[in-house]
C-alpha cells in the first residue's frame, strides 16, 4: 500500500511540511494554486533560458512560497548557487523584475530569496534532473540509474529507489525499469522519505523518472 500514495502528502505533519504556506478564502482557493504553479514554471523555465549549465542539472531543489497580504516571498533552493549569485548578481533582480510584471503585482511586492541545499544530490529533485540530461545525452539508462546511486551513497543517504517508464532507449514497446540500493521503507511514516516525479523528452518520446531517497533521521 506504501505505494500507491504520494509519499509526501503520505507524510505531512510527520516528516513533511507543506511547500506553500497561505490562507485563502475556498472561492479564491483555486486562484492561489493556480498562481504558485505559474511562479514556479516561471522560475525554472527562467534559470534554464537565462543561465548556461554544462552539466545539464539545473540544481533547482524546491521552490517553499509564502504569501501575505502585500507580500509574496519566494525562497528558492538550489544545489549549486553559483550558477545565479557568483557573477550574475543582476539575473535576481531581473527575474524578480520579470516576474512581477508577468504576473501583474501591482499591490503586493515580490521578494525572492537563494537558499543552497547541502549534499545537492541528496534532494531527489537534482538527482532526476541529472539522471534526465544523462537520457538526453543518450548514455544507458543503466548507466545513468547507477551513476545517480552512486551520487547519493556519496551525500550519505540511507537508501535510493530509481524507477525510469517509457520507451527506454528508443524501444519500440514502452517499459518500467527500476533499481534499488539500501532501504526505502515506504510504508513506514515516520521514515523521512524525499520523493519527486520528473518528466524529460527525448529525441523517441517522454521519459518519466520517479526517485525515492531515504533520508537519515534529523
């Protein structure tokens, strides 16, 4: 059953907390879920046009909004932030500008903030991301998933779960392949398990990497 939920929602209020913090009325619900999805797209298409990666891993963690009544501060957790404060101390203040008149803040003010994540490869959001530009690049997907567990025994975790669906390696029949090194108790709630699903295109078609990765105790 561990299996068949999300492991974070599975979590909340044990191991996970929520990555929007607001109140709104139940009318304007929808409206706010709405807005988060357009800021976050907006920032990761922003970093993937604007700021050249050679590794192809744009080290985009996970995006935590907060919103107040005139305010809306954005935190931003990347593993490599170099990529927007060393050298580039304007792209902030550009996509912050960028931002705010996309969307048409006129009462409220926009603040975003860069927090560097420790271990990048222990968030299971950079490990996708790299396993993806690795598929892009057309290396083995074997190849790939151990490669990525390889990143995250490095980052001292205590288990990883990989799972890649698709037409894997340009097959004609799409397929589920996955692989697993230590232990991933998904049925445990109290286990502080990460988890995200990726999708990335390829030149045979879409590609979706799923991947677990349990946490130490904090």
């Amino acid at each position: 059953m561990g299996q068949k939920i999300n492991p974070l929602g599975f979590r909340l209020g044990t191991t996970q907390s929520h990555h929007s913090l607001w109140f709104a009325q139940p009318t304007n619900y929808s409206e706010n879920i709405q807005e988060d999805k357009k800021i976050r797209d907006f920032i990761k298409n922003y970093i993937q046009k604007n700021i050249r990666v050679s590794s192809g891993v744009e080290g985009i963690g996970q995006i935590k909004i907060q919103k107040r009544i005139d305010l809306i501060q954005v935190i931003i957790y990347m593993g490599f932030p170099k990529l927007l404060i060393e050298g580039k101390p304007q792209k902030i203040e550009e996509l912050q500008r960028n931002m705010q008149k996309k969307l048409n803040y006129v009462n409220r003010k926009l603040n975003i903030a860069i927090t560097r994540v420790e271990n990048a490869y222990k968030h299971p959001n950079i490990l996708a991301e790299f396993i993806a530009g690795q598929l892009k690049n057309r290396v083995s997907f074997r190849k790939a998933m151990k490669k990525a567990i390889e990143l995250t025994e490095q980052a001292g975790t205590k288990g990883v779960q990989i799972q890649i669906a698709g037409r894997i390696d340009g097959k004609e029949i799409a397929r589920v392949e996955w692989t697993r090194e230590g232990r991933v108790p998904l049925q445990t709630i109290r286990a502080k398990i990460d988890y995200c699903c990726y999708t990335v295109r390829t030149i045979y078609g879409v590609l979706g990497i799923k991947v677990w990765i349990f946490l130490n105790k904090e």
